[in-house]
DNA sequence: ACCTGAACACCGTTCAAGT
DNA sequence: ACCTGAACACCGTTCAAGT
C-alpha cells in the first residue's frame, strides 16, 4: 500500500514544489520570521542541506513564493474586474486590494518587503509590474486627464489603508467592522479621485 | 588623560543611552535586520548578556526605537504645521511624512512593522497615535462634512506612496525626481479630497 | 542528479559568578 | 546594582561524501 505509490525513495518525486507548498501552509501560521530553511527541510522530511540544490538561499525561497503570491493577486484583480459592471469597477477593485492584504496578511507583507529584491530579481520584478497593472488602468480610466497621477494615487491609497489595517494602526479610528470601512472609504477615495485630481494644480 | 575624564569603568555611565545611539546609527546603515544585540554590545565594548540589563529582550529594544522615531515624526509634523500658511498646511505635511520615510527609510520600515508591537506596548502605541493626530486634523480641516473619513484617506495616501517608493515599486511610473513628484501627487490628492470626498457617496 | 552528515560561524537568551 | 563568561538551543550556509 504505502511503498507501491511512492515514486522514489522520498517526497513526491518534487522537492522543489514540497518546499514551496509547505512554505505557503507556514507563511500565516507562523509569518515570514518563522519560515526557516531549516524548518522547512524538517515539515519536509529532508535534511538541512536539501533546499540548496533547489533554491540558492533563503531569500530565493521567500523571492518564489513572492512571484507565487504576485500571480495570485494579479489573477484575483483581473477575476474581480471581469465581474463588475465598469462604474464600479475602480471600487470594487480597490477592496478587493485591500481584502487580499487581510486574509494573506504574512503573504502581503512579503511580496512588499526589503526581503526581497525587485531590483535583482527580474521574474519578480515583472510579476509586480503585472499586478500593478490592471488596478492601475482602472484608475486611469477615471482620470483621464492626468492617467498616470490617478494610478499611482490610487495605487498609494489603497496599499497604504491595506498596510494600516495590517499594522493595527487604524483600531482607534472607527468602530466600524472593516468590510464595511473598506467600502466607505474606497468609495469616497474614488469619488474625489474623478472629481477633483485631474485638473492640473496650481503650483502656489 | 584617558583615565581621568573615563566616569565608571565603562561608556557614559549610562549604557542604555549608548546602546539606543548606537542602534540608531546602525538601524539605516544595516536595516533592522541587521540589528542584533550582540553586534550592539560589540560596538558599545560589552559582553553580549550586558543590554538585558537595561532591555527584556531584543523587541524590547527595538520597540525603543521606534518610539523615540515616533517622537522625532510628530516634532517634524508639528514643526511643517506651524511653519506653513493654513492653506497650504496639508500638502506640505503630505510632502513632508513622505520625505520622512525617504529620509530614514530603515526607522520609518521598523515604527510601522510588526517587529513592534504596538498592542502590547502601550507607550509605543500612544507614540504612533500622537504621530497620527497632527495630520489627521489638517485633513479633517479640509473634509469638515467627514473629518474621520477624510483623515483616514489622506493618511493612507501618504502612507502608501511612502511605502511604495519605499519598496522601489515607483521606478517604472516617472522619470521625474522624487521631489517633484511628491509634490505632484500630493497636490493632485489634496485637490480630490477637497472637491469629492465630502459627499455622502451612494450605495450602488 | 540529488540528498545526507557534519561542520562553521553566527544568533538571542539564560544564569551562575564576579566586582 | 551592574556586568562578565560560559553555556544552550537554535540559525543559514558549505562541503565532502554517499547512492
């Protein structure tokens, strides 16, 4: 029974994806801190020194699930906007940013932290850019007088709310629940954003 | 001439003192990671278990950090406030709780992660509500009808575009200087927030 | 080709002991 | 009261050696 299914001597037969699925199932239980090489090899089955045929260091293991975690996201953005109706699209999107960053908050944290290197890393790097890009084009389209202010604008108010959620930076603020805080807030962010951002400042 | 000025037989007399100095230029040379209470002892001259006698443990010290960062942020605040005609108080201190985190990119990553904890550490939770206030009323000044909302939002924004220009995530949007496109942004954004946000926004 | 075992140079933390 | 020295239980990483 046991021994007629096992491909080889060990582990599926892909240590590479055993490492990388056991690091997702530890990332929110323990956070990023927590996830040793060491410990991984061990929720494995494998010794200390296995990981490195598969991963050069630490950072590389933690860089893969952050492309992973990239990917994630940026199909869970384009899913969300390919389900509303366009006037609510910017919205709806921006709490589903927000969403995304509270129920993997480890996963989050990591894909936008110093831990990894962006600038390094051009997989990475890329899988970045894409994520950014389908909440920015949503932004765009509601400023279209200044299109890449109002993404970026946008991109910074829903990834700091999310950060300050995260960092319980925003308990005194509202006793709210936060579902309905996100809506609130999202809502009124966009409304000011068509309003008022596109019109070119005065600089005094 | 060495001996006689030397007040104990060790640093300053006050070697709590010397292990926050040095933390601090460490902690933007090598980032909080690279802070370690050893290495701390090592550059103060004292044996690795010496810093337990003035910290419960390396968070302890850190959440030291942190708090005294949180204090520097608020003078910094509080000083663009008075020094800013009203009209204008809100851009600016947008600029300038960006150029913050620009500035001393490791002490801001530290006072908003969870290396602290702010549940726990009551003074280091007034010292991040403290931080909070002073913005939040510039921006509840500009959105009298939802002052909560409008502070909220106006915080997210500058937090976001710090985290992100943080995080190198802004290398590809402009190829402006970081300056004047802070200022940018934070025009635009004020603009929106003065015009759109207000409004009760509707449901559908 | 892929993994093990043992080692190296580190950590944070504890605790008896010194002055 | 404050600090040292030595130890404990860990790390990430390397490397010869096994199969």
């Amino acid at each position: 029974m046991s021994t007629s299914d096992a491909p080889t001597g060990y582990h599926h037969g892909d240590l590479k994806r055993a490492l990388l699925e056991a690091a997702f199932e530890m990332l929110d239980a323990e956070g990023t801190d927590g996830l040793g090489l060491r410990e991984l090899a061990r929720k494995v089955g494998v010794s200390p020194a296995a990981p490195y045929r598969h991963f050069r260091s630490r950072q590389a293991l933690l860089e893969a699930v952050a492309i992973e975690g990239f990917r994630r996201f940026s199909a869970m953005m384009e899913a969300k906007q390919a389900h509303t109706p366009e006037p609510r699209q910017l919205v709806a999107m921006a709490e589903a940013y927000v969403r995304f960053a509270l129920v993997q908050p480890a996963l989050f944290r990591l894909m936008f932290s110093q831990q990894v290197d962006k600038r390094a890393n051009k997989a990475l790097h890329q899988a970045a850019v894409d994520a950014y890009a389908s909440l920015a084009k949503a932004a765009a389209r509601e400023v279209p007088e200044a299109p890449s202010e109002g993404a970026v604008i946008a991109w910074a108010f829903v990834h700091g709310l999310s950060m300050l959620l995260l960092d319980d930076q925003l308990l005194g603020v509202s006793p709210q629940n936060s579902d309905s805080l996100i809506r609130n807030l999202a809502q009124r962010f966009v409304a000011g954003l068509r309003t008022g951002v596109a019109p070119n400042p005065q600089v005094r």
